[in-house]
C-alpha cells in the first residue's frame, strides 16, 4: 500500500461507532474523510470531540448525499439498523463497506430480492460489502475456522457465549430491549428470531466452508427469574422476574446437532434455573470430534473498567478488515472468501 493511507467515512457513533471513529483517526495507514451522525446535537462538531481525541478537522453530518459525494474507499458501517437504500447508495457511489450489521453473513440465505439489489449495487459501484464483529463474526467465524482445521472430523461444534450485564449501566437496552426485569410470561419472545437471523446466517457460512450439509436450523429461548432483589449498575431485578436469559441457535445434521451457539446473558446469578452454567463474561468453545477441544476466553478487565473496554471487541475487528475488504473482488464478502484479517497497529 505504500504511503497512500486508505479514506474512510464512519457511518453512526453509538458506543461501537465511536470507538471505530477514535481507531480510525489514530490508525497509522487510514484517513478519516467523513462522518455521519443521526443525532442532530452532534452534527458540526468536530469528529475528534465525538472520539475523544484532539480535533481532526473533520465535522460530523447527518446529510447523507454529501457523505455519498465524499471520496472514500470505505465506510464502516454502525447505525442502528440496516437502511437498505442507503447500503446500496453507498456501494453504487464505489464506497467498500465493512458492517457490524449482521445482515450480510452469508449470502445465500438472504432475502433474494435484498441481496439481488446489493450484488447490483456492487457490480456498478465495483465494491465489496463485508458483516462482521465479535459476535456474530469473530467467534462464529474466524476462530472456528482456525480451530477445526485441526480436525478431520466434527461431530458437533458448541460456542457458549457468556455475557454478565451486571456493571452495565444501560437501561433502556436491559430494561426495554433484552426484556430484563420483567415477569418471564411478559418476555418478548421476538428477540429469539432476531438472534437466529444473525447467529444461524453466521454459522451457515462456517458449515459451507467445512462441506457440512445442515438440515435445519433451531431457535430455543429460555428464561429465568431471579429470588431475591438484586442491584446491578442500570437498576433493580425484582425477586421473581427475568434475570437471566439462554437462547439457543441449532444447526441439526442427519438429526444430530452440529454446529450450535448459546447466548448466556445475566443480570444475576441466583436465579431459579439454578442449574444453568453462568461463567463470567466469556466464551467456552467445544470441538467434538478426532480432535477435541475445549477452549475457554475470558477478559481480565477491572469490573469498572469494563463499559469503556466492550465496545472495541466488535469496533477494532471492523477497522482491522478495511484494508481486505477494499482490496477484494466486488460483491458480498466473507470471513470465508477475504484474507485473514490482520491488524496493522
């Protein structure tokens, strides 16, 4: 690549977006070229202020024909939820993007008519779209596949992911999104479909690239209420309502399971389901077969440094995939398909 740093827009600065923003200004061979924001208090100010970093020079906008104008290579992609017309705006214009929506994990299972419009897009604008993060992405994709090339033959892949929302203080999304806190009749089993979209569309490209036929794919959700009253950083757990929550996400072969993914999220652990396995924020990664493994990834972070440390598990792996991505064929891309992604710190 030389000298020539590669133009980067980021799109939204939520707490991954930021995060991304701050990495890419202080990214030795990317420059920061533009920056779109929704909300209307941050737009004019300077994208280092957003970041916390020195000013850049570079002001924040919600006007998004001028970011489409903007010459970029890249835009990280972070919004909340996935504007289709704008994706394919972006992509037409011949702007790569590297997304942490997770609509674009594997393109054969998406809705025809949305990926007809983004392979087009591709094609006129020559770019390449990529979905990725920690998870889904990371631990559903990068890791296993490095993993299981240690094997000859899976008998069923496990990835528990344990999530301890404890210190979180956000309580809109625990209270109002995630379904904490309210009596486990009233949970919004809704959320079961979101997960499997993302999870089982990520876990699909895995069993692809192994030659792994799955049959179907399941989507369990559980609950559990806590017994006692319990204060966490966002507010109370009332005795008796959701404390913990396990979904689970299937993909079953010749009717045995064979690749699965179980969310384990918790405000609590002294919950009723007193035999559910609640570690500390993690993962636990099985491999069953010729070659067993059991991996275990913890994080040693102080419980009050947390918040300001989780964003860049799924920030940092985005900004570490432009360079790939800006250098991959047109089209929809996958963890399957780009070169490894290496940081360049």
């Amino acid at each position: 690549m030389g000298n020539a740093r590669l133009k980067v827009i980021q799109w939204a600065t939520g707490n991954i977006g930021r995060r991304a923003l701050r990495a890419v200004i202080e990214h030795p061979e990317l420059e920061l070229v533009g920056l779109w924001v929704s909300a209307p208090d941050k737009v004019g100010r300077d994208a280092g202020d957003i970041a916390g970093t020195a000013p850049c020079g570079i002001a924040a906008t919600n006007d998004v024909q001028a970011m489409i104008a903007t010459d970029a290579d890249c835009v990280l992609y972070m919004r909340q939820g996935t504007d289709i017309d704008e994706v394919c705006a972006l992509l037409a214009s011949g702007k790569n993007i590297v997304t942490t929506r997770g609509d674009f994990h594997h393109p054969r299972s998406m809705d025809p008519v949305m990926r007809a419009r983004i392979e087009e897009a591709c094609a006129i604008g020559d770019s390449s779209i990529y979905s990725t993060g920690i998870s889904p992405g990371f631990v559903t994709e990068a890791l296993p596949i490095v993993l299981l090339s240690l094997s000859r033959r899976l008998d069923c892949l496990t990835i528990d992911e344990f999530g301890d929302m404890t210190s979180r203080n956000s309580p809109d999304l625990l209270f109002n999104i995630m379904g904490y806190g309210v009596a486990p009749a009233q949970f919004d089993q809704r959320k079961i479909d979101y997960v499997k979209h993302d999870f089982a569309g990520s876990l699909a490209q895995l069993a692809d690239a192994i030659g792994l036929d799955i049959d179907e794919w399941d989507a369990i959700g559980e609950n559990s209420a806590a017994r006692h009253d319990v204060e966490i950083a966002a507010g109370t757990i009332k005795a008796g309502t959701v404390a913990a929550q396990r979904i689970t996400i299937t993909g079953m072969a010749k009717g045995k399971p064979a690749l699965r993914f179980r969310a384990n999220w918790y405000c609590a652990r002294d919950i009723e389901h007193s035999e559910w396995e609640l570690r500390e924020s993690g993962w636990r990664i099985r491999v069953e077969g010729d070659t067993p493994l059991d991996v275990h990834i913890t994080f040693p972070v102080k419980p009050e440094d947390y918040a300001a440390f989780t964003p860049g598990l799924t920030g940092h792996r985005a900004v570490n995939a432009v360079a790939a991505v800006c250098a991959a064929p047109s089209g929809i891309r996958t963890t399957v398909d780009l070169p490894q992604v290496i940081a360049q710190l």
